[in-house]
C-alpha cells in the first residue's frame, strides 16, 4: 500500500537553521532562459547538474536593458548558454539559408551582448550546443546556418531520435586541452541535437574537439581563461543518473568559486597598476570614459578588471643625436617640461569631466579615500627626468604637481644618467643626477630605475636616503636583455627596501620566437619573489607603451592576474602585498615627514 509523506514546515524549517553554522558560501550561476509561446521556459537538466555541482542556478529571462544586464552580471560568479533554436544570421550580416530553422527573436541579441558583456569581467562561461555558437559569434567567431549544406564532406547525423540522456557519437579530444584534462580522456561518446556549429574559432579560442565527420564539437579559450563552449546536450544524461558529464558542471563551479573569492577580495584590498602610458595616446582623440578600443586603460576597463588605481606617465623620449625633443612629441611645445605639463593637464581635464567616478591621488591616504568612496584613482609619474629641463628646482615644481615618481631615464643617456641602452656617457649618475636623486628625496617624490643601467642602478641605491623602486622591470635570468634586472640587482633593491614590479611588455618577458603570456609574467613573478621576498614585488602593466599579453591584455583582465595568484595559493595578505602594498608601504617612507 503507497503511503503518503507528510509535511511539518516548522520541523524543516528549525533544520535550516541549525544548519547555519555550516551554510555554504555557494557561487550564483546565471543560466539563459527560453521564451516561447508566452512563457519562460528552462530544461530540468541545466539546474539539476548546476545544483548537483554545488552551485545556486538563477535563470536570466531575455530583456534587453543594458543597466540591468550590467547589474546582474556584477552579482553572478558564472554564467550556463543553454540550448534553444538557431541564431539570426541577420545579427551576423549573413542572410539566410533556406535550411535555416527557427529563430527566437528575443533571446539571440540579449544574450550575445550578455557574453561580450561577460567576456569583458572575465566571468567563467560555459556554453552549451546553441550556447556554444553564442558565445563564438559574440566574440568575432563565425558559424554554419546548416551543416549539412555549408560544410564540405558528408555529415554524420548530428539529430539523434533516441533518449536525450543517450549519446549518439563519438568525438575526438585534442590532447592536452582543458577539455581533456576536465573530462580525463580524448574520446568521448556524446549526444547530438543540432544543425549548426561553430564554423571559425573567435579571436583567443581554438577548436578542441571534432566528432569524425570534422564537425566542431567544443571550443575553449586560448588566453587561459574560463572560457568552454561544446556542442552536444551535457545536461541531458543527469536525468537518467549518469554522472559522467557532471565533470564540465563542476569545472564550471570551480572557476566560479574562484573568481567570486577574487572579486571578493578585489572589494577589499587596493589594486595598484604602477606604470601604464596612455597618455602616449592623447593625440589620438580618445575617450577615457567609454570603453575605448584604441587604449588598454579606460573607466570602463579598470570598472570591468576590478581596477582601483594607475600610475599614468608623461612619457618623454630621448632625443638622439642631432634630434629635437619636440620632433619626437605629437603636441607642439617649446620643450621637455612644457610637454609633461601638457600631458597633466589633459589627465587633470579627463578627470575633472568624471569627477564622480575617478580622482587624481597623491599619497596611500589618498587613494584608500578613493576607494572608499567608490572612485578609481590616478597618479601621475614621468618617465624621463629630461622632463627636468636641466634644473634641479623643477623636481619641487612637479612634486607639487602632485608627481609621485620619476623614472631618471629612458633609451637613452640623459643628463641624469646612464641608460641600461645608453653609451655610457656618464660611467653611472651624473654630478647633476646626484642633486636630482638628493632632492627628489627632500620632495618625496619616488626614485624610479627602470631603463637605468647597471652602474647607474647602484650609484642611485648609494646615493638615495629613501628606498627606490623598478616601476616596470623584469628578471634578467628569464629574459637576458639590458632592461631587465640581475638577481643581484634585485637583492640590492630589497636590502634598501625598495620595489621591483614585473611588467608585461612581451620583450622584457622573453627574448625567442614565441608569444609571451601570462604564464610568462607569473614565472617573473615568482623568480622575483624567490630573489627578494614576497615584501618587495609588484605589477607594472606597461599597458599603453606595448604592454599587454595573452591573458592579461588590457585593465579589463586584470582580475585574471589575482585569478593565477590564488590558484598559486597566494593568500590575501600575500595577494594585497603584490597588488600594491609593498609600493604603497615604500611611497609612505619616500613621502615620510613632508
């Protein structure tokens, strides 16, 4: 005889509380819904494997307003493209096939401005059949309307007719995918319900797993980021309590509850970009306060990449031998001062127009204030003291310009100093770059060696009061160029307290035939902290000044860098440290009784 369960809210409801000790922190997964016929709709499998993995599933409707689009993502740790039916090619400027099936006309631009706008804050991203071509296209791939009348060959069937929760064919995994390390193997017996796929690859994606008829059968990203499309119905076998798919849901979870610890912590510690040079770009009619294509540093990306502050540089370079300064500036000036006036001026201007969201700081106090009140924060540096003109005095005038630090040199021997490519006119520093060095430290104003050569680096650690700094400089030892730093350089710099911060100009990462990546800059990272000590290390981006690798290509991937730190098992205050306490630690000494 069936018997029926009875229910004593009271009771469940008591255990859920004495279950709170134990709460679990879960990440929120956003899954994209279906609307048709009046109603938003949502296959059981796409929450089941979500919840089973641990996660908390909430299905995002189709609606189009941007502001709430933006809000929403800020609160997700995830995001599931789901299934449904064909993309308009009409958003793809292709006109349709006559293969074509049905189109939804109110999700296709929803959710690909949804996965660009995802992209963008690196949320992890797992798309799924449809929401596997989604993703492509939102980020510059292309796909077949039809397979079986655009792809050359013969197909296999690619429409199974038996159990969702059955698979149909087999795929082929590249070896040493993420893919196949997610899955722990490269041949994979899949479902199939669809008639088209991914064509290309978008930009930073390669193809990883192809079913024996060569259609695309997974995509993934090729910047290290958690980013994973495939074409067949994962979901599906959970309902039939087979498992075996479970292992993309929980690689879903797991990026997740990665990248909620980093924004988490991101809200709580200060993130410092020591070096960028996008006023180098002034010229060129940019717009700070959108999301600006031509430059690596805006509002939108320091917003996206969980940003708070950058060191901006007037960058002034060296004239060579029979040049004049002002052949080589895109402004007309009447000389190297006048140009880093120039250049503040129209940072002061780019600030003042959005004063609600951004200020110029110049002391730690500042930018934590800054941070507190929700704006991101930018100091202003020059990197040259040619920008001296010659005159000592004019290290006052611009520690009042609020001039945080000076690199003493660039390419090139200056009237300061020797350059690291110089021609050793000086045999080190200068008679007049020892007053420069004497004064920047009565102004507090940081003494920056990056560019400056061998001798000149310990001549200036001699003759500083104050630690000195290596804004954007790299290992000697991983990549064998003057600009980078010698282990015993380093120790040095960490005996006299001072700062090196790796950057991420490619050149100064390696010096062969292959792209740098941010794998590169970790290994920088870690060989500095190996040398120096976890007290004395930072990040430079160089962004702007040819800075910018795969994986951490502009402000907006940012987070990806505490991402490799956490997955290191740097803990917060090692992370906090990196992320510009050790620089801000140094800058509070150097402007120490003004």
């Amino acid at each position: 005889m069936k018997t029926f369960q009875t229910f004593d809210i009271e009771a469940d409801y008591n255990v859920l509380h004495n279950r709170f000790p134990n709460h679990k922190d879960a990440p929120v997964i956003g899954i994209t819904g279906n609307f048709s016929d009046g109603n938003l709709t949502l296959a059981p499998g796409y929450y089941t494997s979500i919840l089973k993995a641990g996660g908390i599933p909430f299905i995002i409707p189709p609606f189009e307003n941007t502001d709430i689009m933006i809000s929403l993502l800020d609160s997700l740790d995830g995001l599931l493209l789901t299934g449904g039916g064909d993309i308009n090619p009409l958003l793809l400027h292709e006109e349709p096939v006559k293969e074509l099936h049905n189109i939804n006309p109110y999700r296709d631009r929803q959710e690909l401005l949804l996965t660009r706008l995802a992209a963008n804050r690196q949320i992890p991203i797992l798309g799924i059949c449809r929401g596997m071509q989604i993703m492509n296209v939102a980020l510059g791939g292309s796909i077949y309307q039809d397979i079986h009348v655009q792809m050359e060959g013969t197909r296999i069937k690619h429409s199974q007719d038996m159990d969702r929760a059955f698979a149909s064919h087999t795929i082929r995994i590249e070896e040493g995918s993420l893919l196949a390390r997610i899955m722990k193997t490269t041949s994979l017996p899949v479902n199939s319900f669809h008639h088209q796929a991914v064509n290309e690859a978008a930009p930073g994606f390669r193809i990883s797993a192809r079913a024996t008829d060569n259609e695309a059968e997974a995509i993934e990203s090729t910047e290290y980021k958690s980013m994973l499309g495939v074409q067949w119905h994962p979901e599906c076998f959970i309902l039939n309590d087979d498992e075996y798919m479970m292992p993309l849901f929980e690689w879903l979870l797991q990026e997740a509850a990665s990248f909620r610890t980093a924004k988490r912590m991101h809200h709580r510690i200060l993130t410092l970009d020591s070096h960028c040079d996008t006023p180098m770009f002034f010229g060129q009619d940019i717009n700070f306060a959108t999301r600006d294509p031509k430059i690596k540093v805006d509002l939108h990306k320091m917003t996206e990449g969980r940003q708070d502050a950058v060191i901006m540089v007037a960058y002034l370079p060296q004239p060579k031998l029979g040049e004049t300064f002002s052949s080589k500036v895109p402004f007309k000036v009447d000389g190297p001062l006048q140009y880093a006036d120039l250049i503040f001026d129209k940072i002061e201007e780019i600030v003042n127009a959005n004063s609600r969201y951004i200020s110029i700081a110049r002391t730690p106090s500042d930018l934590y204030e800054d941070k507190r009140n929700g704006r991101h924060s930018i100091m202003l540096g020059i990197e040259n003291g040619l920008a001296l003109n010659h005159d000592v005095a004019n290290v006052r005038y611009f520690a009042r310009r609020g001039v945080v630090y000076i690199t003493l040199c660039h390419n090139g021997d200056n009237d300061i100093c020797d350059s690291a490519r110089g021609c050793n006119t000086h045999g080190g520093v200068s008679r007049f770059g020892e007053q420069v060095i004497k004064e920047m430290n009565r102004c507090g104003i940081m003494v920056d060696l990056s560019h400056a050569g061998e001798k000149s680096f310990y001549d200036a650690l001699s003759i500083s009061s104050k630690p000195i700094v290596c804004s954007h400089s790299n290992c000697k030892a991983l990549c064998d160029v003057p600009r980078n730093l010698t282990d015993d350089q380093m120790r040095a710099l960490a005996k006299h307290g001072g700062v090196a911060h790796i950057t991420l100009y490619h050149g100064f990462l390696r010096n062969d035939s292959q792209e740098a990546t941010v794998m590169d800059a970790m290994a920088h990272l870690e060989h500095a902290i190996d040398i120096m000590g976890i007290e004395h290390v930072g990040l430079g981006t160089d962004f702007d000044g040819d800075g910018g690798i795969r994986g951490i290509a502009d402000s907006s991937e940012l987070i990806n860098f505490t991402l490799h730190l956490l997955r290191r098992k740097y803990n917060e205050r090692d992370i906090a440290r990196i992320w510009g306490g050790n620089w801000l630690r140094v800058m509070a000494q150097v402007q120490n009784n003004l």
